[in-house]
C-alpha cells in the first residue's frame, strides 16, 4: 500500500490534530515549515498531512456552523476527524494526555525521557510533582489554543502585545467544568481579564460587551475605568476557531457580572 492510502492510525491522527490546533486555518498548506516537519516524523508526505489536517476542519464544530458553501476542508475523511473533535471536547484532559503520548512517540528525544522515567521508583514526591507539570501542561495547552484563535491579539482592544495577553477562564478554573475547553477561554490583555475576572465587564451571547454601572459611575475621562467604558455596547472580535461557548458566557452573566 502506498503512503498517501496508508490508513490513519489514532495517534497520527492526534499529532495532526495538535498541529491543526496551533495553527490558523489559512496556513494549512503542505509547503509550511511545521507540516513539512511532522509530515517527516509521521513517516508521510506533506501532502498527506495537508490533507489530513482539511479533513480535521472540515469537522471542526465552528466549520460546520457555517452554510454549506462556506465551509473548508474537504469533507471525505475518516471517522477519526469527527471522533477527534467529540472526543476532544467531551473530555478534554484526556485528549490532552494522549496528544503529549502521541509527541512523545514521534519524537525520539522524548520517547527516551519517557522511558526512563517508567523505571524510576514512584515515590509521593516524584508522583507530586508529576501531577504539577501534567497541570501546568493543561494550562499551557489551553493558553497556546485560546492565544491563537484570537491571532494572539485582545479581543476587546486589539492589543497584540503578547507579554500583556491572558488566556482568560469565562466560567473561573475553581467552578471546574470547562477548565481545559479553549471555547471557555478569551484572549484578553491584562486590564480587560482583571475587569473580566471582577465582573466588571460581561461579554453576552453574540459578543456584546457590557460594562457594570458600578464601573461606569467611577470612570473619569483619563483613567483606566474611562478606557474599559468606552467599549460598553462594542462586540469583541471573534475567533477564527473555538468560538466563546453561549453556556460559559451566560454563567460569567449571571453568576459574576455585577451591574
């Protein structure tokens, strides 16, 4: 069998996933440097993986919001594309787990690290820090998805100093539920996720900004509270992927807003 007709293994089909992820929609072109790479590693052509990763978009859940004639990627995939995204966003942690095993099997370096720490002794300490950097992996996940669906900019200012930029939890990490899912996320720079964070400002269903009255009565013309206002009744710009979750949203209106 040739390598383009080679059937699509689980964990190919997740390093391809995580590329598509990190990678926005107009950049999937076989000529790109990172697919060239991952194409090498996964034993196929950029061709292939160019392919691959359509037939992931093609399945994307905002793709398929889309009409008909608006949608991309190409549609004849596997029951993996589709499985990936059910899978990814019913339990992301896992897919988040097996997305690191799949990196580590296709990278030597890594496969070797693995290896050798399979035959250390488990001791509580080890078993603790473990679990810290498996969190700190989640939250560098979640981070590097939400940044890059907003193109690494504010999506009420369009700041796009990434140094200022946070990945900010619509329904806080301490409710647990959507915690890893980046349609939970805004990308917000460090003024506008501390007003979020109080519930100064609310973003609604559709992408309307309102801010708090609390807020508005405080601001003057030339401080911060003035800047926040002046954005009251604007619609932030959307993602090109993980579009904020209306659930998520109404949860920050009624639960945190304060107006």
């Amino acid at each position: 069998m040739s390598e383009n007709r080679r059937d699509w293994e689980w964990i190919e089909t997740l390093a391809a996933f995580n590329l598509y992820c990190k990678m926005p929609p107009n950049k999937i072109n076989k000529r790109d440097k990172e697919i060239i790479t991952l194409a090498k590693k996964l034993n196929r052509t950029p061709r292939s993986l160019e392919m691959k990763m359509k037939n992931l978009q093609w399945h994307d859940p905002d793709n398929q919001r889309l009409d008909p004639d608006d949608r991309k990627g190409y549609r004849n995939g596997s029951k993996l594309d589709k499985n990936i995204w059910k899978e990814f966003f019913d339990n992301p942690k896992k897919i988040m787990c097996e997305i690191e095993q799949a990196r580590a099997y296709f990278d030597d370096k890594r496969k070797r690290e693995i290896a050798d720490e399979e035959h250390k002794i488990k001791i509580p300490e080890l078993e603790e820090r473990q679990q810290i950097v498996q969190v700190r992996v989640h939250q560098d996940f979640f981070r590097t998805e939400v940044l890059l669906s907003y193109d690494k900019k504010c999506c009420i200012s369009g700041l796009a100093t990434e140094e200022l930029l946070i990945a900010s939890h619509i329904k806080p990490w301490r409710e647990k539920q959507g915690r890893l899912d980046p349609r939970n996320g805004l990308c917000l720079n460090a003024l506008y996720d501390r007003a979020f964070d109080r519930g100064l400002i609310t973003i609604f269903p559709g992408g309307k900004i309102a801010v708090s009255e609390y807020l508005l009565k405080q601001a003057n013309e030339c401080d911060e509270s003035a800047l926040i206002a002046s954005y009251a009744g604007k619609k932030i710009r959307m993602p090109h992927r993980f579009k904020p979750k209306k659930e998520f949203l109404e949860y920050h209106n009624n639960k945190i807003y304060k107006r």
